[in-house]
C-alpha cells in the first residue's frame, strides 16, 4: 500500500496569465505561507482556515467554451477551450464550465462547487474534484496494478479522514462497491481506470475513481488522476469523468520519439 498522500502544500506563485488555450499550471513546490488551503485527493477538501485569502493565490477561475450537459459523454471541445498544463506530467486537462485549477508540490487539481463540509461545515468541500500527480511509492508498476491499488487510498482521502487531522468531513466512508475497472486510452497512452461507489457516514452518496497511465513525456514514469464527485443534485456527473478523461492531452513535444512505437 503507498503511503496516504496528504493535501498538496500551498502553491508557490500565481498561474501564469491565461494562454490563447487556457492557463498555464508550472508544478511548483514553493509554497506561500499566508494561505494554507489546499486540495485533497480527488480535490473534495478544502482546509479552509484563512477564508477569502486563498482566493488571491494559486487557484485560477475557469472559463469554457464547453459547458457540461448531464448525460453527455462529451468530445474534446472547440479549439479555444480552457486547459490547465501539468507541466510535470507533460499533459493538458480540460477545464469545465464552472471550474477552477491549481497546481503546487507536484500537483495539479481542478475543483468545482464550494460548500460547508457536511459532518465538518468549519471546512469547505467541494462537489468535484480531480488532481494529477506523478505515481510514486505502489508496489504494482503497470497501470491496471497502480489504479487498483491506489483506488482505496483515494476513497479514503476524498471521503474518510483529512490527512494529518482527525475531521471526518463526511462521517468517514461507510462502504463501498466497484462500478467500473477496465482498460482506457489516456494522451494516446494505454491506462488502466477503476471507480467506485461509496457511501459515507452522514449519507453521501459519491464516485471516486482512480486512471494510472504512462507519462506521454517519460514513459519510464506513470501519471496518477483521482476523481471525487459527489453523486446528484448540483454535482457534476460521471460523464463528466468521462469527458475530463477523453479530454487529457500530451503537451506539445511529449510524445514518443521516432521509434518508441504506439500505445493502442
């Protein structure tokens, strides 16, 4: 079992200023000290302890040209549609309507709808959220073994207990049942994706799933994307995952050299 990864420090400087595409989200690990918000594996926990603060640093509010539809397995959108760079990764993540990015200590989330945790309404969750980070300390090396291993290990940090505290802002995961675990192309690289259902203490009911997939910019390396979505009402939907998935891209000069071959 790796090692539960706690929240992501702060990020360092602001995101650059928004490219013809998007923005640009450099994986940094500096941190600024005045704000200690931070996204939480699949981005639902917001440590919000100094309010309005973190607004100023680190997280850039989206805008898309490809709003979301329930039940609409999405395309790739039109050219102009916001992206954020993992540099780090060397992959694009589309933005959605109504989300926002930030990138620090190695990764990149995306979050979208604040609202008082439920178990714990002094924290801020959040209705969705994804991160994207380099896989690091899983026993398995294919993408099928990370994203079957990691799986539990993002339950637990979407909707269990805050990494280094004791809050539960759901009331803990109550149980879990696996929905989907099947092969998935990725930034044109073989992956492995596996989701969950799992219901919590106080009575939510989320998606948490985990995507492991070779780095398009070194193969020798696998990205990691956990999801967390809260399930109905005003929270985004599976096809969502879908569409953010189907979305990813690899960064101009990413790609495998002459040679290297194609992943299917």
């Amino acid at each position: 079992m790796p090692p539960a990864f706690g929240p992501p420090p702060p990020p360092g400087a602001p995101p650059a200023a928004p490219r013809a595409r998007g923005v640009r989200l450099a994986a940094t690990a500096g941190a600024a000290a005045v704000v200690v918000a931070a996204l939480v594996a699949g981005g639902l926990v917001v440590m919000d302890r100094l309010g309005s603060d973190r607004e100023e640093q680190g997280r850039q509010p989206v805008s898309s040209a490809t709003p979301t539809q329930p039940g609409d397995e999405g395309s790739d959108g039109p050219e102009d549609a916001a992206v954020a760079e993992d540099e780090l990764n060397g992959i694009s993540l589309p933005l959605l309507e109504g989300w926002e990015a930030s990138s620090g200590g190695g990764v990149t989330s995306l979050g979208t709808g604040e609202y008082p945790c439920p178990a714990t309404p002094e924290l801020t969750c959040l209705r969705g959220g994804v991160s994207a980070q380099p896989a690091q300390g899983f026993e398995g090396a294919t993408a099928e073994e990370v994203a079957k291993e990691d799986i539990a290990v993002n339950a637990e940090l979407s909707y269990g207990t805050v990494p280094g505290g004791s809050e539960q802002p759901y009331g803990g995961v109550a149980s879990h049942k696996e929905v989907r675990s099947r092969a998935v192309t990725v930034a044109g690289e073989r992956g492995y994706l596996v989701r969950w259902r799992v219901e919590t203490g106080d009575g939510t009911s989320a998606y948490v799933q985990s995507v492991a997939f070779p780095s398009p910019r070194d193969h020798e390396s696998m990205v990691l994307l956990r999801f967390g979505f809260d399930r109905g009402g005003t929270a985004p939907t599976v096809a969502d995952m879908t569409r953010i998935v189907d979305g990813i891209k690899p960064l101009t000069g990413s790609g495998r050299g002459p040679g290297d071959g194609q992943a299917v």
